[in-house]
C-alpha cells in the first residue's frame, strides 16, 4: 500500500506534467491495438469481399457497355430513321410540286377549252346574225320588188291606159324588175 501511497502524488506530478503533447499524440497501445485491429478487418473484408467487389465492378462495366452498345444501336436506328423522314419529305414536296404543277395545267386546259367554246359560240351567233341580216335584206328585196312592180303598175296604168293590153304590162313590169335585180346593190 505504501507504494499506492507513495504512486499517487507521483502519478499526479506526472499527470500535470505530460498534459501538454501527451493531450495530442494518442497512447502507444492504443495506436498498435487499432492499427492490429484494422489491418485484422481490412485482411478479413479483402479475403471474403474481394471477390463480391470484382462481381460488382465486373457486373457493373459489363452493364455499361451493354448500355453503350444498346445507345449506339439506338443512335444508328435514329439516324436511318432520320434519314428514311428526310427522303419522305423530300418526297411528299416533289409530290406537291407535282400536284401543283398538274393544277396549273388542268387550269390552263379548261381556261382553254371555255374560250374556245366562247370562241365557237361567239363565231355561232355571228354567223346566224349574218344569215339572219342576209334573210332580212333578202326578205325585204322581195317586198321592195313587189313594191316596184304594183308601183310600175300603177304607173303604167296611168300613162298608158288602156293603149297596152295587160300582157303587155306584165311583160314591161317583169323587164322592169330584171333590170332592178341586175342594178348593183
């Protein structure tokens, strides 16, 4: 007990004493104990999860390059698909163009084809105007000879009365009317 005794105030004169770096710096067993400690668990976790860690780190790039091959798969199916869009496109703008271009002709056929049916009937109603005018200046020769003769008759009648039989008179009448239509017109 005397040493007890006799330790105490040496272990506080000792303790007040290493207060300082012995705060900082950790106790030496305590240092060997957990580097003993780790190295015990990083061996355990390195001999039994080694190869669960490769699984995964192999599972994992396996998974990324079957992701990269399937983006790339992708991205050439896009790129057809984009292409295949381009040429429709393309397509379906020659098909307006076409479309259009069929219009205009369609619109010039029938724009011709109304004049020349104004055309023909223009020339129609000209062409019975013209006979309905001829008929008329015909129809009214007729009456201006039937006018001339009962006129000539008359005349004749007066001047001549009863010197000239009446088939003498229609004899003179008839010279008279040759000699009207053989005037010019």
């Amino acid at each position: 007990m005397l040493n007890l005794l006799t330790l105490g105030p040496l272990a506080a004169a000792a303790e007040e004493e290493s207060r300082g770096i012995d705060l900082v710096l950790p106790n030496m067993y305590e240092l060997v104990a957990g580097v003993i400690a780790f190295l015990l668990v990083f061996g355990f976790i390195w001999w039994k999860g080694r190869p669960m860690i490769s699984r995964m780190v192999t599972a994992r790039q396996e998974a990324i390059r079957r992701d990269l091959t399937h983006a790339e798969e992708a991205k050439v199916k896009a790129e057809e698909l984009l292409a295949e869009r381009r040429q429709q496109v393309a397509g379906a703008r020659d098909e307006a163009n076409r479309i259009v271009e069929e219009g205009r002709r369609s619109a010039e056929a029938v724009r011709s084809e109304i004049l020349a049916k104004a055309k023909a009937e223009a020339d129609e109603v000209s062409r019975r105007s013209r006979e309905a005018v001829e008929a008329d200046r015909e129809r009214a020769a007729g009456q201006m000879r039937d006018l001339v003769a009962s006129l000539s008759l008359e005349l004749a009648q007066k001047v001549v009365s009863g010197s000239v039989d009446a088939g003498a008179q229609k004899t003179l009448v008839e010279r008279y009317i040759d000699e009207l239509e053989g005037m010019p017109r």
